[in-house]
C-alpha cells in the first residue's frame, strides 16, 4: 500500500512538474537615431545574428529617425533607400516614425513605406492625402506563441502640433497628442497580448511624462533625445540607445505562463563585434561615389560646432550680401570637422536638408523680439542659443530662465539691416517680422562647397559671439 502510494505521489509530482507553466524569454533588439550611419550597419548586423542564433524569440526594433546624416544615404539616387535595403536584408520586425522620416515631405515618405518590408506603427499620425497611407497604430508580433503588442508615437510638440521640421512637409496630415493616442490604442491592445511595448520617437522626457500616468506597458523602446537610458519609471522600463548606431539595446523579457515576469536592458557597443562580411560589401558599394568622395577644399585647422555654424551664419550673409547672419543651431549637423581636405560628402554631412538662404531687413527690435521669442519657446529648442550669428549679442534672462532683452552691442537701435537667416528660419519661427523678406534659392551647401574651392584653406573661427546674462528682468 505505502508503495503504491508513494508511486502515485511521484507519478503526480511529475505531472505537476509536466504541467507548471514553463518559463520563456523574449528577446528585444532596439535602435533608434540612426541618421543613415550605415558604417556601422554591418557590426550590427553581426550583433543580431550572434543574438539569433543563440536565442529562439527575437524581435528587431526601430524607434525612429532612419536617415539625414549621411550623405552617401541621403543623396542616393532615392535618398533613403540605401538605409531601407539594409534594414530589410536584416529583418527588422517593427518600427515606428521619426522626425526626420518626414525630411522629403510625406509624399515621398509615403512612397518610402511601401518599400519597407517590416510594419511601421504610429498611433498619433492621422492622414487625408492619398499620398500618404494611414498607418496603423499598433501591430502585433508573435513568437513562438507568445504574442507581443507594439504600439507607435511620434513627437508634436516641436512644432507646436507636428514633429520638428519645415511646416509644408506635414501637409495635410495631423498629429493628436501622442501621450493620449498611446494610452488609448494600448488600453485597447493590453487584453490581447503577452507583452505590449511603446515604440516611441517622442524623448525620453516625455517617455517619463507618460509614464507617469499609465503602467499599461511593458516596456518603452525611446528616440529623439539622443541619450542613453535603462531606467525604471513608475514600474515600467524605459530604454534608450543614444544615436548614430553605436549601441544596440538588448531588452530580456522573462514570461511564465503568459505573463511577464522581469524585464531587463543592456546597452552592447556594436564597436566589440567584427562586421558581418556580406552587408559590410553592400555598405562599400554605397560608399564608392565618385561625385561624393571628390575633395574639394581644406580647412587650416579643426573647427569645432561653434565654428562650423560660425562658418555657415557668415556663408549666408555673404551670398545674401546682407549685414547681418543668422544659422540656427540644428541645423549643424556635425560637432566638428577636422583640419585637413574636406570632400563633397562631409559638406552634405553637415547641411543634408537641402537648405536654402532666406534675405529681408529686420531693425535690432524685430531680431531682439525673434530671438527673445525662440528662447523662450517651451520645447528642445528653447532656452539656449539657438541662433548664431555674425553680429554679437547677449539675452538677458531672469531668474526663471526667461528671456526678456537682448543686447546688441554693434548694431543701431534707429537702423534696418540687411539679414540673411536659413530658410528653415524664414519658415518656421513663429515670432519672426521683416520687410522684403524672400528665398533666394542659393543653396547653403553649394555656398560651403563655393568657398572651400575658391578659399582654401579656410581658417578656423571657434569663438562664441552669443551669450546668455542671468539679470534681474527690467521692471516696466
């Protein structure tokens, strides 16, 4: 009797055992900001397979700003696409909008996500044009029976009420407020899945705004910011891999019986794996350009940011033959080029927009009231110079940070001056008022290009013009 017994026990211990949900692991490869740094691409691509072939549920993430940062991508006969092909011979699963997906205008991005072979997700993006397919706002992903939920957003809030960028490309779309949509397309998705993820191109600040009012996710997969995060907020884990393709994220999802149990993040420097040898071929045939690689000029010594917008807010003003010169700051796109021969491809590098210069007159009043304007705009962008020019000036700032003066050391109160702004300036500041304002159409590329060759080598101008004074505001 004690014998049988003992064998039912057992016998049913094993079936307990045989039954007991089993735990599993889910895999999640992120990128985000990968501004077209396919030089990289193939150490990543080595980086994933590595993770494949030691994992069984893997899933491959992408959170926005695929292109403008490479020349030999974003100049390619359909500029973009050399990024596109990489990421589908990779397999990439998921991804959702970046600002600068929008670079070409949503026509041509559009037609850019018809050649797309993973899903792209963005639940704050609504569309009347035919031109521009509406996209869902969340998909799903199944592994090995465990389904994962994926829900997009994109940022508004640059704008106000469209991602950063020229106004005209956002043409007849909107974009709600992409913290709500996420919320409401997640309640609407939390039920059906295993594991539900933000795939978000709105900033880590937001992300923790969020954050703060739900705990439907699992996981947010972040862009925008350009930072490194591995974070937990209000219980959630939020994720971010800085730019430019030098990390991947791998997000560990443990599960048992369907539900999640832990979630885990690493940052992996891609530098630390040797490229894969078949996509670091395709990356060279992009590379060979000749029209791209031809050096064009010089520079004496290394300009650093400061001085490459120097050079650009003075390229303006020249071309312009204007008194004063304005670049906004976004609009440098490198920190710095090195001294020595300067080719066509590091120029696109630095200008990828296809900028043009923008002339009017302006007294110091309306620059003071521009500048005072984007200074205190509650975005990115605001609170730091973001307008280097030519002619020195100082913001006064009070306590708070606002901005109320700004000082204008050689220029005449009783004076209008000739200025010359980008036309992304000209376009889009909300607080700018001129007379005989006008795009000439010159382009800021060809300007820079015009000079190396004319004027090598160009000195080195480093030095800062523009600063911001703490003071105690003027009373009225």
């Amino acid at each position: 009797m004690e014998r049988i017994l003992r064998t039912v026990l057992i016998v049913t211990a094993a079936i307990a055992a045989a039954c007991a949900p089993r735990e599993r692991t889910l895999v999640l490869l992120s990128t985000n900001d990968m501004h077209a740094k396919i030089q990289h691409f193939s150490r990543l691509a080595a980086a994933v397979e590595a993770c494949r072939d030691t994992a069984q549920l893997v899933v491959l993430v992408d959170a926005g700003d695929r292109w403008t940062g490479n020349a030999y991508v974003d100049r390619a006969a359909t500029p973009g696409m050399p990024m596109i092909a990489l990421m589908n011979g990779l397999g990439y699963d998921v991804a959702t909008l970046g600002n600068h997906e929008f670079d070409h205008g949503q026509a041509f991005l559009g037609r850019m996500i018809d050649s797309m072979d993973f899903e792209v997700v963005c639940a704050n993006v609504l569309s009347d044009t035919c031109t521009f397919p509406q996209l869902p706002a969340a998909t799903i992903v199944e592994r090995g029976g465990v389904k994962i939920g994926f829900v997009g957003a994109v940022t508004n809030y640059e704008g106000p009420g469209h991602p950063a960028g020229n106004a005209a490309s956002f043409a007849g779309l909107e974009f709600p407020d992409p913290q709500a949509e996420a919320i409401r397309r997640a309640e609407e998705l939390r039920g059906r899945v295993d594991v539900l993820v933000l795939v978000s191109h709105m900033g880590d600040d937001r992300d923790e705004e969020l954050l703060g009012r739900t705990r439907l996710f699992d996981l947010v997969i972040g862009g925008h910011t350009h930072v490194l995060r591995d974070t937990v907020v209000n219980g959630t884990l939020l994720t971010q891999t800085g730019k430019d393709l030098r990390y991947v994220g791998v997000t560990e999802i443990r599960l048992r019986g369907g539900k999640v149990q832990s979630a885990d993040f690493r940052l992996v420097p891609l530098d630390g794996y040797g490229p894969d040898a078949g996509f670091a071929a395709e990356v060279e045939r992009y590379y060979a350009s000749p029209e791209l690689n031809r050096p064009v000029g010089a520079f004496a010594a290394t300009m650093d940011k400061q001085g490459l917008a120097n050079w650009m807010a003075a390229a303006v003003a020249d071309e312009a033959d204007a008194e004063v010169g304005f670049y906004h700051i976004g609009g440098v796109r490198l920190d710095s080029i090195a001294a020595g021969g300067v080719g066509v491809a590091r120029v696109y590098d630095l200008e990828p927009f296809g900028t043009q210069v923008a002339r009017m007159e302006m007294t110091p009043a309306e620059m003071r009231r521009m500048i005072v304007t984007k200074y205190n705009e509650p975005t990115r962008e605001g609170h730091r110079i973001d307008l280097v020019s030519t002619t020195p000036y100082a913001i006064l700032v009070d306590a708070e940070d606002r901005a109320f003066d700004v000082r204008f050391p050689e220029l005449r109160e009783d004076r209008r001056y000739k200025v010359a702004v980008s036309d992304y300036v000209y376009r889009n500041y909300h607080d700018l008022h001129c007379t005989e304002g006008e795009i000439t159409g010159e382009k800021v590329a060809d300007i820079l290009i015009g000079e190396l060759r004319e004027d090598s080598p160009l000195e080195a101008d480093n030095a800062p013009r523009q600063k911001v004074v703490r003071t105690e505001a003027k009373k009225f």
